[in-house]
C-alpha cells in the first residue's frame, strides 16, 4: 500500500487544479506547463493510486466518485501545507513563496521530519534506509527553498526553534490529511478497511474506550485501530499535528485551542474511593478526616486534581500532604488494596471492584464534582469512513452509558 510521502506533491497539486477548474487544457495554462504533460502527471498518479480520479465529459473533465473523496483530502493537506509554508518564512521576515506546495518535495519534508525525530542525519538516515548525504542533500534543498535556518548544531545533536518545530507540526497534520485520502481510496478497494488513531485520558480507557472498541473491532474487523496514552498537553499536541485523529475523556472547562474542538457525549461524577476495609468506610467522613489520609491524586491541571484541590479548599483545610500524582487506574487500585490510600474516581472506574468487594466508596459524590466526558477532535477535520463509523458508534454507546 502506498503511503503520503510516496506521491509527487506536483501531480497532487495538478490534480487539485483540474477538478476546481474542470478542464485540463485551462488548467495546464493555470499551472504553466504543457497540456500533455499535465495529462502524464495525472496518469501516473492514478496508476500510483490504482484508481481513476477523472473523467472526460462533454463539457470538459470531472472527479469520479472516488477521486472526490481523494482530492478533498489532499486539497486539505496542501492548504495546510502551503499555510505552514508562508507562517515560516513570515517568522524570519520573508516574502510570501509562491504556490509553495508545489515546490517543496515529499522526500525533502520526509528527511527534515525524519531529522527532527531523531536528533541527527545519521540516525535520520537508518530510520529512513537511505544514505547519510541523501538526508543532509533533502534537508539543505528544503532549508533553501524555504529561506529559513531548520537546524543547530547542539553539542551532538541537531536542534530546532520553536517557529521551526511548529512549522513540522503543521507538515505532519498535512500529511495526515493527504493519508485520510489514500486511506479512502484503500477502503474501496478492500470495503471496510482503514486505520483510525485514538488519544485517551484515564476515564475513556476504564469506561468508554473499551466498550467502543469491542463493538467497532467486530463491526469492521478490517479497521486497523490504534490507542495513545498519555498526559493530556501530550496527547493535545498529538492531535493538533494529526498524529491521533480524536481524544477521548474528560473535557476541559478552561479549553482555548482555536483549531481544536470538544463535544460531550455525557456526564460523570466523583466519589472518594478506598479499599473495602479502609477505616473511613464506614463512618460519616468530613473534609478534615479525608485529609488525615494519604492520597492518589490526578495529574496537574486535570478535572480531577482540580476538583480534589477545591473540595479541601472551600472547606477551608489543607491539602494532604503524602500524596502520589498518578494517571493510571491500574497503579491506583493498587495502592488502594495495599493500604490506607484514597483516590477520587468515577463509579465506572471502580463498579466491578465495588461490587466485588475490593473497592468501596466513601459517602456520597463529591460536591461539584459533575464533569463532561467526551472527546476532542480539530476544527473543520475530514473523517474517513471508518473515522465517522467510529464517532457515530461512540455517540450511540455513551447514550447507553448516560442512562
């Protein structure tokens, strides 16, 4: 199967300009090279594909059905492209490059990625399986075109500004959007095929994630599906360059990403939780007693820390001093058997354990504690199919959850 960075960004930007102008000779004069030449580009794009993206009409050349959901996709990514392109070099007080995407090559965007990742040409050079000079001959062209210093030297390994890495970021989310339209085409050659990238934070992994998962998994058996974990700021990243294609858990009451957006698809609430036998289960506990207690804390600036901070605050305590800050489910249920530990957790988290006799909750919800769980996707993404089974399904099971 191909992949983003096998394909000619000229033959793509060629095909992007034929179908918004609906003929190949004004194209060609549009793009400035001869018409045969714009139809060989075409072919042999569509010989890469394995698919016919155009066909002739009386009143000139259209996109097939297939070639529609292809080119919407690469429009998206070489905008995106182009765009990153122009922020660059705005950085270092440079004039706009004209039409940049169709400048810039997948092989010098593969090897200054490539760079980035791994800190140096040599390095670049075995996780790509080409020579060292190739690596540093693609990087200087890009660097070149694009007018703007890319890398420094930083005792052994090569750096980059912060305008440089937000550029990359840019290029991965356009090379991911160009991948969503070679990923539909795949689909319609073998149905029910694709590959969706998930983010998840504590919550969707116990409750949500599972249940989606289980369901889509036997639904479309072809999907290739793939989790991340990790810290929310992490994962955000990961979902601003493409890297995942949505974030599963709980929203953000302070959220301020322009090009990100959340929706909730229900609503949760906290307990305090210990071990069945725990000295506080089963008396009437107040705010003081609770933070006579070690605690499991949420990490930094999540729902959860947030709200464990306010529930001693407004009581006018302080907090507890031992304290482990932990974002898995799986550690924390551990401390909890082992010893006198308190977490917060929604009761989706701890219900088999509940009702197993492991876990038990200590009083009722924690005050103030309902929080919207959700998921998070960018502003004005392009799902596949397999991507827009996935969120209607999950749509559908939180229903099942909420009530």
């Amino acid at each position: 199967m191909i992949d983003n960075f096998s394909l000619n960004f000229r033959h793509l930007y060629a095909a992007v300009t034929i179908a918004r102008i609906g003929s190949i000779s004004r194209a060609a004069q549009a793009i400035h090279i001869t018409q045969p030449a714009l139809t060989n580009a075409v072919r042999k794009l569509e010989a890469q594909l394995n698919h016919k993206i155009f066909e002739r009409r009386s009143h000139g050349v259209e996109p097939t059905p297939q070639g529609e959901l292809f080119i919407a996709h690469v429009q998206d990514g070489l905008s995106r492209l182009a765009a990153a392109v122009q922020h660059l070099r705005e950085s270092g007080k440079l004039k706009p490059l004209a039409f940049p995407e169709r400048q810039v090559s997948s092989i010098q965007l593969r090897a200054f990625l490539a760079v980035l990742r791994s800190g140096g040409y040599t390095t670049a050079a075995r996780d790509l399986g080409i020579s060292q000079p190739s690596v540093y001959r693609a990087v200087r062209e890009l660097q070149s075109l694009l007018g703007v210093p890319l890398f420094m030297q930083v005792g052994s390994y090569m750096r980059s500004a912060a305008h440089v890495q937000e550029f990359a970021s840019d290029v991965r989310l356009a090379m991911a959007n160009i991948q969503s339209g070679i990923d539909e085409l795949a689909a319609l050659h073998e149905p029910g095929a694709g590959r969706i990238s998930i983010g998840s934070l504590p919550l969707a992994r116990s409750l949500l994630l599972p249940r989606i998962l289980a369901r889509f998994s036997a639904a479309y058996p072809k999907v290739s599906v793939s989790v991340a974990e990790g810290r929310y700021g992490e994962l955000v990243s990961s979902l601003r360059d493409g890297s995942i294609d949505m974030l599963f858990g709980a929203l953000r009451s302070d959220f301020g990403w322009l090009d990100l957006q959340q929706r909730t698809l229900f609503h949760d609430e906290l307990f305090v939780v210990s071990r069945a036998n725990h000295p506080l289960a089963t008396v009437n506990v107040t705010p003081r007693a609770l933070a006579a207690y070690p605690w499991i804390i949420g990490v930094d600036n999540s729902p959860a820390r947030k709200i464990w901070e306010r529930h001693f605050l407004e009581a006018g305590i302080a907090k507890p001093r031992r304290c482990v800050e932990c974002a898995s489910i799986i550690l924390a249920r551990g401390l909890m058997i082992e010893g006198d530990w308190l977490g917060l957790m929604s009761a989706h988290q701890f219900k088999n354990d509940e009702e197993n006799g492991v876990l038990t909750r200590i009083g009722e919800a924690v005050p103030g504690s309902v929080r919207p769980i959700g998921f998070t996707t960018r502003v004005n993404w392009r799902p596949t199919s397999a991507q827009a089974a996935f969120v209607a399904m999950a749509i559908e099971i939180a229903q099942s959850i909420s009530e």
